[in-house]
C-alpha cells in the first residue's frame, strides 16, 4: 500500500505519500511473489508496509492468498515485514494466519507504554491490545521485535522508564 489510513502526529507518512491511502490488488502481489521466487529464487519476502493489515478483511484474504500460493507451487519462502507492523486490527486469528503464510517474526511499534502520550500522539491501538498481540504472536513461536520512541516531545523521563521496562 502507500499512504497510511491513520493520523499519527509524528509520523511523516502522510508528508511522503500524501492524504490518500491505496492498495494494490491481491492478485498482483501474488503474481509478482511468483515472479520474484520463479526468476529469482528468493527465499524471503520484505514487505516494507506498515500498513499491510490495515484492515481485516482484507489482511484475511492476503493471507489466505500467500497460504494458498505456497501450498499450490510448493514454494517455502519467509514473509517478513521489517519495516514494522500496525496492530491496531490484528488478532488471534490472523496472527495463526501470519504464521501459516510464513511471517516468523512481528515488527511491531508500541511508541509508548502511556496512554496519554498515546492518545496525545493519535496512536490507533492501547497498549491493552498491544499486550494482547503479543502474547498471540508468542503463542504462534513468531519473535517479536519492539519500537518505542524515545525523546517524545512531553515525554517524562519517568514515562521513558516505564515504557522500557514495560
């Protein structure tokens, strides 16, 4: 996708991609998937989209989809999605998808442990959820790789701490 449907106040999504927010179809990821490990025989997908399950229905057809391509070509290739995921609409079931579509590994950005910078800052999820993604992606053995932003304008070093330990 490009663009990003939230509004984070310190993201610079909307400054690089503008207002909009567009995805491309699901076919045509799978197709350049197949092109990618037919001409070039990679063995891991980067999908460098923070937005990539920005919504449901759509996160559960394009895993179903790399679900079905890897079993219908035989290929085993590692998904992964470096760049960090938004979490705001995973849950249980799509992360058991992520795992059978290939994803090992959950980036994931908690920016801070304090709702109040939270809502300050027009995170779309709460830390209750956060925790909630998880210990899913634990349950499913996928690694999970944290952010958090340091040096927030307001942010105390007593929040700083918190989130850390958090």
């Amino acid at each position: 996708s490009r663009g990003c449907p939230h509004n984070c106040t310190f993201c610079t999504g909307k400054t690089i991609w503008g207002l909009g927010y567009r995805t491309r179809s699901i076919d045509s990821i799978i197709n350049e998937i197949d092109v990618a490990i037919n001409k070039y025989d990679i063995s891991i997908l980067n999908f460098e989209d923070d937005n990539i399950f920005a919504y449901p229905q759509r996160s559960y057809e394009l895993l179903k989809a790399f679900i079905s391509f890897r079993k219908r070509s035989g290929s085993i290739f590692e998904c992964a999605a470096m760049n960090g995921t938004s979490i705001e609409n995973l849950n249980s079931d799509m992360i058991s998808l992520m795992k059978k579509a290939g994803f090992n590994e959950l980036n994931i950005s908690l920016v801070s442990k304090s709702s109040e910078l939270q809502s300050y800052y027009g995170r779309p999820f709460d830390t209750s959820h956060f925790y909630k993604i998880v210990q899913s992606a634990k349950a499913h053995s996928i690694h999970v790789r944290v952010y958090i932003i340091v040096g927030l304008p307001t942010q105390t070093k007593e929040e700083l701490n918190e989130t850390i330990h958090y």
